[in-house]
C-alpha cells in the first residue's frame, strides 16, 4: 500500500532547538558532547549484554494490535548532510512498501518516519528521546550515520530497539550492543580501498580533503597510515568547513602541491565549490578524485557534475564502494522496491537510479527485510523478542533455502522454513559485533551519471594496508 505521509510531513526535529544550522559553536558543542558519548560507550555495551527480553517502557510494541508498525529513518535532514536522511528513506519507503504488497508483517503494514538529527550529537539526543516518547509501534530504527552514532547508540539499546546503522566508526567494530547491526564496513576500510585504488591507477602523491562533520574526519588517520605503508606520500591534507561558502585557501594549497589525486568526501556544496575551485586554480584542468562510498549517490553527482562539467567529472573520478548484485533475483526485486518510489520522495534530486548502487540504498533494504522476515519468525514485533533471529535469518543454518525478497522469503517463514536471505547487497556473515563486511569495488560515473563498476579490491589487499 503506497505510504500517504511524506518526508516533510513525518520528519521531527530535536525538541527545543530550530532549523538554523550553527557553525564554529556548534562545532565546539559537538566535540564536548562526543568526548561525553566516548566514555559511555563501554558501559553501555555491558549494559547491552544484560539486558533483558522485556519490551522498554519507552517503547510500544505493535504485537497485540493491527495498527502500522513504524519503521525511523534516525538521521540528518538537515544541515550539510541533510542529503543523507532523504536518501534512506528511499530506502525505507521502498523496502515497506513491498513488505506490504506481499502482506505485511503479522498482520501489520509498515510505515517510514524521518527523524532529523541535523548531524550534529547534540540535537540528536533529544531527537531520539523525543521519538521514543512519541512514535507508538516503534519496531526498527535505520539510518544512524558517523554524524550521531557514537551519541545515539547507547540510548538506541538502552531502549532495547533494534537498529541497523550506516556508521562506519571504528569503535564499533569492537564494542557490543545487542540491538545494534551493521552491513556496512568501518570508515578505516574504506581508507585502504581509496589507497588500492591509487595504487591500481598509479597515484603516487596523494592529498586529502574531507569535511570537517564526524563521518568525514575518521577517514583521515586510516588514510595517512595507509598511504605510508603503500609507498604513497601525503603532499597535502586540508579540512573543508562544510558551512563556509569558498575553499579558496584550501584549494589553492593542494594545487601547489601538485598531487596525482585528491582523496575526499565532503556532503551538501561543499564538494562542489572544493572541486570547481581546485579546477579554476589548476588553469582549468581537474584533479583526479578517488571519493568515498557516500560520493555515490545522486545529490553528489548532480552538485559535482553542475560545478566541473559532467564530462570532467566522468573521466577524473573513481570511487569505492561494497560490491552490490546488479542482476538475479535479488537485484531485481530491490530495483522494482526503490523504483517504484521515483519522484515521491522530497529532497531527492539527481538521477534515480544512482539509488541503486548507494550503500543507503542497498543496504538499509536488506536490514529493513532482515528485520521483518525475523519479526515473522518470532512471531512478534518487539525488538527484545525477534532481534536474535535476524542472525538466524541473515547467516542461515546447514540446509537453510536461500531465497531473495521478503515476497519470496515470507511463505516459507510462515511454513516453519529455515532460510537464508540474500539481498542485493549479498550473503551476510554477521560477527560478534553484529558486522556483515562485504567486499569493495571501484566505481566510476557515466557523462550521463549512471554508476558504473570498473573493478574490485580484495580482502588480502586491504589486509596489506592494514597489517
């Protein structure tokens, strides 16, 4: 059933706060309240273990009713990642709407509410306490980005909610909170594919440029260690204030550096205003750029395209990203599930179909039907009750049917089945830590800004970067 509400309509904001976005204070704000998130972060992962199976008073659980389940899209909608929430919920509205056409979950349809962090710990907090005191049949948080992770998470599995984040903060590649699951890789990964890639193309002076928002900066230290194992040297590394209008001064010192390329990922127009202006500085030719994974996404290309040509922008950039099915079973029913959303989604801009390969889009849709295929084999839609099976149903068991939309995986669920899903971003083989890593490809732009896969990194390449 298509979803009436739009993202405007069910998007709140953090109580007490409005929708200007602060610069140099709210950056000291942040670092305060990130220092303050660091040190909860272990104890909170204890209190994770323990907690028990009831559902949290915060937390009303859609079992006994009829009434929509909600799904919440936990991140920015504002601010210079506000480019993020709208994204997945592409994501979300796509993934529930085939969950409802094929039947719902239990009886119950599902529905898609943006939560706006602004990307920035200290709104989020009270943006995630407000949605819990608000949002009655709350069963699944995604999105949960590097912006507010580290501040949100503990408070997320306090409430015993089940999330499936888009954080790729290291920290939580070695802490446990029960009600926390990741299928994307940790930001010092993807530090290693953007130096194979350099590698594989010949880069041998290299100069970051990042954002100055939490996501972007943990890229860096991976990155400079990285580049110094493989032989690479570091020429320049400037960071980029997301809320400044000219990058001018930043530009001007990676071009008289002369780099073979340009490291970078900086969201909203920063990126583009860096770009034009290093393209201006270096007599009208561009820096080849090697993005991040969140370069893949069609706001980028379109801001980036606008500002160095389309052509420019094709033949000087690549990208890392997780290998994704672009064809069989899986892929077809996830590209029907987001297509069939084109053009409903407010704040989505570019070409649709980029969607397609966004770690957004990929893999916030496998956690939505993981956690909807485990809520039916549960029989229950609390968190505390069907969280332990998405292992069940990502991971499988000897002899599991392996099947590839929640269409295709509810009936046999239902039958008493055991399954395996695999979705277009692949098997999943969940850790300790609730991680599913894939493996990485080179991605690259069409003139036309369609994605297109040009190579792969292995497991023992990475593993050489960061041994």
């Amino acid at each position: 059933m298509p979803l009436a509400l739009t993202a405007v309509g069910r998007t709140l904001t953090a109580e007490g706060t409005n929708m200007t976005r602060r610069s140099h204070n709210t950056r000291r704000r942040t670092a305060a309240v990130l220092s303050a998130a660091a040190a909860v972060l272990a104890t909170a992962a204890l209190a994770a273990c323990s907690s028990s199976s009831s559902s949290s008073s915060g937390t009303t659980s859609a079992s006994g009713s009829h009434s929509a389940i909600v799904v919440a899209d936990l991140a920015p909608f504002s601010g210079p990642d506000a480019a993020l929430g709208p994204t997945y919920l592409v994501s979300c509205d796509g993934a529930t709407a085939a969950i409802d056409n094929a039947g719902g979950v239990l009886g119950h349809k599902l529905s898609c509410k943006g939560v706006d962090t602004r990307g920035d710990p200290a709104d989020a907090v009270p943006a995630t306490r407000q949605m819990f005191a608000t949002t009655p049949n709350l069963a699944l948080i995604i999105g949960v980005t590097s912006d507010e992770a580290a501040s949100v998470v503990p408070v997320i599995n306090a409430d015993k909610m089940v999330a499936f984040g888009m954080t790729g903060q290291s920290e939580f590649s070695s802490t446990h909170f029960q009600y926390f699951y990741r299928l994307v890789p940790p930001d010092l990964a993807e530090s290693y594919a953007m130096v194979v890639i350099a590698q594989q193309l010949g880069y041998k002076r290299i100069a970051l440029a990042f954002g100055n928002d939490i996501g972007s900066q943990t890229f860096i230290k991976p990155a400079i260690t990285s580049i110094g194992k493989a032989g690479q040297t570091l020429v320049a590394n400037e960071t980029l204030d997301l809320s400044a209008n000219t990058f001018r001064t930043e530009a001007d010192k990676i071009v008289a550096a002369h780099p073979d390329v340009i490291f970078t990922e900086a969201l909203g127009p920063a990126e583009a205003t860096f770009l034009s202006e290093v393209k201006q500085l270096n007599g009208g030719k561009m820096i080849p750029v090697i993005g991040t994974s969140a370069t893949i996404s069609p706001d980028w290309y379109k801001s980036v395209a606008a500002a160095i040509g389309a052509s420019t922008l094709a033949s000087s950039f690549h990208a890392d990203n997780l290998v994704t099915e672009t064809s069989g079973p899986a892929y077809q029913a996830f590209s029907k599930a987001l297509l069939s959303q084109q053009g409903k989604v407010p704040g989505v801009t570019g070409d649709f179909t980029t969607y397609l390969s966004a770690p957004g889009g990929v893999h916030l849709y496998d956690g939505i039907n993981l956690a909807a295929l485990a809520m039916l084999m549960a029989k229950s839609t609390s968190p505390a009750v069907y969280g332990p099976d998405i292992l069940k149903i990502g991971d499988g068991v000897s002899g599991a049917t392996i099947c590839y939309s929640y269409s295709q995986c509810a009936p046999l669920v239902r039958k008493g089945t055991a399954i395996r899903y695999e979705g277009p971003g692949g098997p999943t083989i969940f850790d300790s830590y609730h991680d599913s890593n894939g493996i990485f490809q080179i991605d690259t732009y069409s003139a036309s800004g369609k994605v297109n896969v040009v190579g792969t990194i292995s497991t023992a390449q990475l593993r050489a970067l960061a041994g």
